[in-house]
C-alpha cells in the first residue's frame, strides 16, 4: 500500500473570486488574490492511499463515508492519474488502476461559509500529487475541484488569474510574496454561524451562476473595478501598506456583496451581526484616524479581519466589549498569524 498524508489552510481572499466563464473547468470571470492561513488553525488534513487491494475508489469526509459520484472530485484524480502516465514509468511508479482510498478532515466548521471546500481540494490534490509523483503546476488541478482551492496551494499572498486560454491552463495561481514577507499580518475569523448550511456548496456554485446571468453591477466590476484593486493591493501588500491594503479590502468585499444583492433573486450572505461588526470597524478606524482594521465577508456572515499584531489586543477587548464574552462571538473568536503552505 502506498499512502501520503498532507495539512492545507484556508485561504480569505481580499480581491473577490465570483462568477466563472466556464462552469465545468471553474475558469473565473476576474483574478483574485488571497492570502494563506498558517497551517496550525483551520486546515484540511487528508489521507490518500492506493493499493491493489482495493476494490473501489472511496472517500471519507470527517469519519463519515461520501459518495465517490461527485464530478469534481472525479476531474481532480482523472487529471493527476492523466498526468501521472505522462511522467511514467520509472520502478516503484504507481500503478494509476488501483483504487484510491481518501480521508479527509477539517478542524474547523465545515460548509459554513468558511472556505472548507478550497482547503478540502487543495490538500487533496497536493496528497494526490505527492502520492503519484506529478510534478510542475498544480493549482490548474485544485482548481478543477474548487475555484479558490488553487489558492490555497501556496503559501502567503496568492494571485489566481483568470486566464484566457480555453483549457484554463493559464487559469492559475501564482505567489505575490511568501508568508514571512509580511510577519506582523494577523487574521481574526468571528464566527457567529458554525451550523452547516445546507448544501452550502451547491448554493454557492448556483449563487456565482445567477450573479453571472442577472447582475449588471457585476460587468462593471470585472472590466474596471477588479483590475484596477488587483494592481494598487498587490503594490501595497509587496510594499506593506496596510492602510491602503485595508482601504481595498474592505471596498472589494463591499461591491462583492453588492453584486450579490444585483443578482436575481439576491443572493444575501451578510446578516445583523455581520454589519453590526463593519460598523463597528469604521467607527473603530475613524476613531484612531486610520485603518487599523479591515473587514472582508465571503458567502456567508462570518467576519474575516485584517490586522496588524501591535492592534490585536486593543481591537480584542473593543470586540470583548460590544460583543461580552458570553455571547457566541468571542467564544469563537480565533486569532490566527498569516503564515505557512501545505506540508507532506
Ligand atoms: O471556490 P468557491 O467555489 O468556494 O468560491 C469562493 C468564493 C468566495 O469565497 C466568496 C470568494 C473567494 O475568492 O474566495
């Protein structure tokens, strides 16, 4: 039996990824950057072995058993099995018709809106890629799984391009600067939602898909709002200037949210809590006359702050004061330092 075992973070992004132009290879309508969490905090940690003995290819997801039938899955291990007898075939090579058997685990809430899915696909690829020996570029493959999992394939801050090429191989990401560029970055999650949405993945595949056909605002952010942040955050992340990086933050996640209330019916991820929290960080950040915190929401109501470390006990009892520790909030509130890759 061969087995390989590998940790992958979550990524939050700060340039939005929403909408795609081709449905079935995930090709994005805009790039996106994000940055890579460390991998002690929130992170997938799967196992992958093959052997003859196995008969069937199956998947377990936090100790329970899925079903193998799921599209996605299948691209990402047809492609690593596809580039595998491309590199072949030294002794010791696998053999690409033995079954895999795969399983997964997130320590963190899955499917709440808190990019389990781009952790889940980027470890899994990266375990699948150690297992049969692929080499070169493998975001194109995580991509296949889940857009943002390319993302998370490498460490610090990540830029995913959207390409142009119809196969989406020059549909990946690429590192702006490793996790040790930036050491005093900080990342606080407030978790205020840990239930599992239902079918949180297809809501927000079929979410991005009604953005793409109903949103006018949407056109209007991939062909001048997007470009534009992409240039002036990746200045001020190489440059480390956390004013501007949080300026753009927060704006992207404000029109992203906005598009997504353009869209018809609305897609609405963002509840009381959640703009109770951004309220409070423009009063927080006009009250010391900068930007000393940045918000940014996925699709769901969880917050996701930027920050620098020298502010994080501050901004801590601000939040343990507005939000007393008895509430769900705090209790959930994790800090957690910007740092790290998938390891083997
Ligand atoms: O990769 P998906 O299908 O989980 O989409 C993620 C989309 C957002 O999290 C909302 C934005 C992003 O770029 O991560």
């Amino acid at each position: 039996m061969n087995i390989v075992t590998c940790i992958a973070p979550v990524n939050i992004a700060v340039i939005k990824y929403w909408g795609k132009r081709d449905e079935k290879l995930i090709l994005p309508l805009n790039d996106s950057i994000s940055a890579t969490l460390n991998t002690e905090q929130m992170h997938a940690k799967t196992t992958v072995m093959t052997s003859p003995e196995f008969k069937e290819d199956k998947i377990w997801l936090n100790g329970k058993e899925e079903s193998f039938d799921n599209p996605r899955l299948q691209n990402c291990l047809k492609e690593i099995r596809r580039r595998a007898k491309e590199n072949v075939n030294s002794e010791g090579d696998i053999d690409c018709s033995w079954c895999v058997h795969i399983c997964s685990q997130n320590n963190f809430p899955t499917a709440a809106g808190l990019a389990s899915s781009a952790a889940g696909y980027a470890c899994l690829v990266y375990a699948l890629a150690e297992l049969y020996k692929v080499e070169g570029d493998i975001t194109a493959i995580a991509r296949q799984g889940s857009g943002s999992a390319c993302r998370s394939i490498l460490g610090g801050f990540v830029h995913w391009h959207q390409g142009s090429a119809s196969d989406g191989s020059d549909s990946i990401a690429t590192q702006i600067v490793p996790e040790s560029h930036w050491s005093q970055l900080r990342i606080l999650i407030l978790v205020f939602l840990e239930r599992k949405l239902d079918s949180y993945r297809s809501k927000c595949s079929l979410g991005m898909q009604k953005t793409a056909e109903t949103s006018e605002l949407l056109k209007h952010r991939i062909s001048h709002s997007v470009p534009r942040r992409i240039q002036e955050i990746t200045e001020a992340i190489v440059s480390k200037n956390f004013e501007k990086f949080a300026e753009l933050t927060m704006k992207d996640s404000n029109q992203f949210h906005a598009v997504c209330l353009d869209t018809f019916p609305p897609n609405v991820y963002m509840n009381d809590t959640s703009h109770a929290i951004v309220s409070l960080i423009h009063a927080y950040n006009n009250a010391l006359g900068e930007n000393k915190v940045a918000y940014t929401f996925d699709a769901g109501p969880n917050a996701c702050l930027y920050l620098l470390e020298p502010d994080v006990p501050q901004f801590l009892s601000v939040i343990n004061h507005v939000f007393p520790p008895a509430s769900q909030t705090s209790e959930y509130l994790k800090g957690i330092p910007v740092e790290s890759t998938p390891v083997p």
